[in-house]
C-alpha cells in the first residue's frame, strides 16, 4: 500500500499556497496517498490545530507522515521538526514546526525519535511549509533516512493542555473545541457518563442542560443537550442547532458536573445566551 501524507493548514480552502505545498510534494517520485485533513484551521491557532491533529492522527495507517503547516512564529528562530511518536509496530511520523503544535499527540504517545531541521538559504522566511517541509517530506517517501534530517532532539515544545479538576460538589472542565455544528467538545472524558446521568444535568457558563441523550436524534429539533460525542469526550450541543451560539460560548468556557446530594452549586460568571430546554433524561441504569 502507497505511504499515506496528511496536510494541515490554516492557509484556508481553496488557497493558492495549498497548491503550492501540494506541487512541491508532487515532485516525489514514490507513489503516496495524499489526504487533507483540515485547511481551515483558524489562522494562528495552534492549540486548534494541536487538537485536530491530536484527534485524527490514530485514524491513519502506522507510518503515516503528518505535515502541520499552522506557524505564526515561520522565519524566527523557532524550530522544525522531523519526529516519529508512537511504537515500532504502530507510529506516526510528523513533518511541523516545534511550536506546541503537537501537544496532544505528544500526550498520548510516546515520542520516539526527533530531529531538527535545517532550513535552506533559500527559502522563504515566510513559507517553510512549501520550502523545507514539503521538499523533505518527499525526499523522505523516497527513501532518505529520518537520521539524515537534523540534529537529534530529546523533547518537542508543548504547552499545558487543560484537565478537568475534582472539586467538593462534582467535577470542572472546560470547552476545549467548537466543532462545525457549533456543537461544543469539552475536556470531560466518556468516564464520567455515569456522574452526569446521575445528576442529569451539565452546566455550560450560567446555563445548565438537562437533557442527557446517546445521539442527537433522541431529542426534538431545539433541544439543549449533552451527550458522549464520537471523540471521547462528553459534549454540549442544540439539535440541528448551535450550541455555541446558544450558550454563547467559546474556547474556555467553563462547564460542570455537580454530583447528586452536593448542595453548593458550582459559580460562574452571568452571561449571554439562551438556556437550555427540558427532554428526555438518560437513566443511570441507561448509561
């Protein structure tokens, strides 16, 4: 099976610097898959693309050869990486800047091998991922060893990804991505399913959902509900609607689940946004 390559981006859809990234990978004379994963990353947002490619990197093939473009630090002295993390029998390879762009990944595998890039003279200070990652990803799919990229490293930048935190009357976390539906992606794992059927109820900001579904077809058209979504973690969303806009929420908005029997309800600042409709509840015995 030809080696797969990823691409992503926050060069936009359509963008003519994604054609050229694609024809500089195009001079490679080894057969590959090409796949895009995302080219519509929010410009700059590097704790965005940190979690998409967190999210979708152990989808692909071992061997998969990542490339993440998303770089506001491109032509200063911040690093590019060569690195492979993962185990002899089932790895990823990804060609990005070391700017914490793989803080997720590297929080779930273990990094196996690292290499600092050089960067040619020639290339442009604004577009190392046409100029030294596409290039060298193709030398790479033509058989140039990994050892012969850079010097070795022993740790990649990161930064703090958030965790939920146990406090006296239930657990916090917060939303760590907004998906196209506006559906909102917090840092509260499937685990807790059971503690939020018990209590029944999600507090997103000053509002709380009380309809806990498996899927969102169990709820009318207009209903605030929280449910496991398919990454793993439980989520806030408004059936055929959008639950950002709804709770007017964004990328760190507070959520909660209050324990049953926990008198103090957790506090957050009043805010904007509609609150959430009564439905069908999902019986700890249905969890």
């Amino acid at each position: 099976m030809p080696r797969v390559v990823t691409l992503t981006t926050d060069f936009g859809s359509g963008s003519g610097y994604v054609a050229e990234l694609k024809g500089r990978l195009l001079h490679a004379t080894t057969p590959f898959t090409l796949v895009d994963i995302s080219h519509d990353v929010p410009p700059h947002d590097i704790r965005a693309a940190a979690w998409l490619v967190g999210q979708s990197c152990s989808a692909f093939p071992s061997g998969t050869l990542h490339i993440v473009v998303v770089d506001p630090g491109v032509g200063t002295d911040r690093g590019l990486v060569w690195s492979r993390l993962g185990t002899p029998e089932a790895h990823q390879e990804f060609l990005c800047p070391d700017n914490g762009v793989l803080s997720l990944v590297l929080a779930r595998l273990p990094l196996m091998a690292a290499r600092r890039l050089d960067v040619p003279l020639d290339a442009a200070a604004t577009f190392h991922g046409r100029d030294v990652l596409a290039p060298l990803a193709g030398r790479l799919l033509d058989g140039l060893p990994p050892e012969s990229c850079g010097e070795p490293l022993d740790t990649l930048a990161t930064f703090h990804w958030p965790s939920h935190l146990e406090t006296p009357v239930g657990v916090q976390g917060e939303v760590i991505s907004i998906d196209a539906f506006g559906n909102l992606v917090t840092n509260l794992p499937a685990s807790f399913l059971p503690r939020l059927a018990a209590t029944g109820r999600l507090r997103v900001g000053p509002h709380e959902i009380t309809t806990v579904v498996r899927t969102y077809g169990e709820a009318a058209p207009g209903t605030a509900v929280t449910l496991v979504g398919s990454q793993g973690f439980i989520e806030a969303a408004v059936v055929e609607g959008r639950a950002d806009e709804r709770f007017s929420a964004r990328i760190g908005t507070p959520v909660a689940i209050e324990d049953v029997g926990k008198g103090v309800r957790t506090h957050f600042p009043a805010g904007e946004g509609g609150t959430a409709q009564p439905g069908r509840v999902l019986r700890r015995d249905e969890s």
